[in-house]
C-alpha cells in the first residue's frame, strides 16, 4: 500500500539518509511504470475496516499499519505475504490460507 510506502521512506531518511530515501522512491517508480509493481491506494473505506478489526480482535495487539495490511490482504484475496514482522503471524488465524514469508517465527 501507499502507506508501506510512506513508512519505508521515513525508516530510510531516519537511519540511513535522505538519499537513500530517495533512491527507494526512484525504484519503486521504476517498477510501477514497468508494470512489475502495483501500489494499492489507502482510503477512508480501507481504514474504516482497519479499526474495525483492531475492536474485533484486541487480543493480536496489531497496529494500525498492521490491520490496514491485513484488510488489504482479505479484500483483494492476497494469499501471501513477504515480511520480517513477527506481528504478521495473525494473519493465518484470520485466513489459514494465507502464508507469511519467510516464516521464521
């Protein structure tokens, strides 16, 4: 999603550099104007059904960026996820046919 985007941007600027940063920027471009990558917009909708599921289900303790994520998945019918965030072990709970990649929790 668009809000991947945003918080990669920031965690680049913040421990590496502004360049980098921009660098990640350029390339995620790249892939979309080559059709290898499609960014999913975020929307009221979208975050609407977030905070829903953060009241559903308090006892996963995920974050916003995190339920939002999660919504994305289920709508569209994702089945799999690349991740080093251990949060997004929830998911197969919501839906046993999604995989968490790599799975290394």
């Amino acid at each position: 999603t668009n809000y991947v985007i945003f918080e990669t941007h920031q965690w680049l600027r913040n421990h590496f550099d502004y360049a980098d940063a921009q660098l990640f920027l350029g390339t995620i471009d790249k892939a979309v104007q080559q059709q290898v990558l499609t960014i999913i917009p975020g929307g009221s909708e979208l975050e609407l059904e977030s905070r829903r599921l953060l009241t559903e289900y308090p006892d996963y303790r995920f974050s916003l960026n995190e339920a939002l994520t999660a919504v994305v998945l289920l709508h569209y019918g994702m089945k799999r996820i690349f991740t080093f965030n251990p949060s997004y072990a929830f998911l197969s709970r919501l839906d046993r046919s999604i995989k968490v990649i790599p799975s290394i929790y």
